[in-house]
C-alpha cells in the first residue's frame, strides 16, 4: 500500500497507536491505522462410503496436485458457510457440516484453516473452474505423494486413522505443535 485509503497521502508510518501491542501502518496525515490480521480458510473432509472428497488442482500455486476443498471466507457468512460453500464451489459437491475437525494456525503466512468434517449430499461431479477434476478416492487411491499441502496430508491421514479406531478428535495447533483433542 503506497497512498493513504482516506486521505491519499503517501506519508504512511508504522507505529503502534495508544495502547495497541502491535504496530501498525498508519497514515501520519490523517491518522487511519490499517489493520492487518489473518486470512480465514474453511474446508471439508468428506468422506462417502469410506471414500474421501478430493480436487485437483487447475490453479497456481503447484496445479495438478491434489487437496482437500477449502478456501477464502467471505465477509458476511459462518465459517461453516463458507466451508460448504467452498465444497460446493471446487467439487460440485453439496455437502452438510457434521462437526470441527482442525483448527490449524499458519502464521508464518498469517492464514487459519478451519476444516470440519462433513457428509455427502450430493455428488453432481460439476467443480468450479478452479478444480481440474473432483473425485470420491479411497485411501489406496489417494495420489499421498502429490497433495497440495503437507497438512493437508495430515488431515487425511488422522481421519483414516480415527475412522479405524471408531472415534474423531479435533485438532489444534501449528504444523510444528499441535494436539488432538478428544471429547470425554
Ligand atoms: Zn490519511
């Protein structure tokens, strides 16, 4: 950002205002501090008869890898909205939520994923423009050495392996720490 939004000054600071712990751009004219703060990104894991919902991507970063549906919240609707929504919009997928699933915190690149687990619907085989194909693939047809996002190996994996075990936790944390946590 070169010119203040409010005023169009180009005389833009960082400094932290008042009380604030964190420093901010701020324009020096008139004032407006600009607010930085994480991206939010829902998706689904949706599994069909011990299939899981998966897309290739058609878009950059690395097309023709393989992911979980999520994407970019939209101002004015839920988390769980969005996730549908994304599904939707990457897979042709109409899915329902059932519960959260991960929690994950990136702030290396100041993003959260939020994925919830999900059922199936309906299955139209239509994805977005963003999606090279959507397909339902069982664990031993998941492309393990081509997915988009080492967590998003991770996902997979844990849900494989707590669908064995007959009981799903939530995970949180970072790709460095992290906990499954398990309702009593
Ligand atoms: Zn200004």
């Amino acid at each position: 950002m070169k010119y203040c939004s409010e005023c169009g000054s180009a005389n833009l600071v960082r400094r932290a205002p008042g009380h604030d712990t964190h420093s901010r751009l701020t324009c020096a004219d008139c004032d407006k501090i600009f607010y930085h703060n994480p991206r939010m990104i829902a998706g689904c894991i949706v599994e069909h008869d011990g299939k899981y919902l998966m897309c290739q991507r058609a878009i950059t970063p690395r097309p023709g890898s393989w992911t979980l549906p999520a994407g970019f919240m939209e101002c004015g609707e839920t988390v769980e909205q969005a996730a549908v929504r994304e599904v939707l919009e990457e897979t042709g997928a109409r899915v329902e939520v059932i519960s959260p699933y991960s929690i994950f915190s990136v702030p290396q690149i100041d993003e959260v994923y939020i994925m919830f687990r999900a059922r199936l619907i309906e299955f139209s085989d239509a994805p977005g423009p963003e999606t090279m194909e959507a397909k339902l693939l069982g664990p031993n047809e998941i492309p393990w050495d081509n997915i988009f996002y080492p967590a998003i190996k991770d996902i997979l994996q844990r849900y494989i392996d707590e669908k064995a075990r007959g009981t799903f936790g939530i995970y949180m944390g970072c790709s460095e720490d992290g906990t499954v946590h398990f309702m009593q």
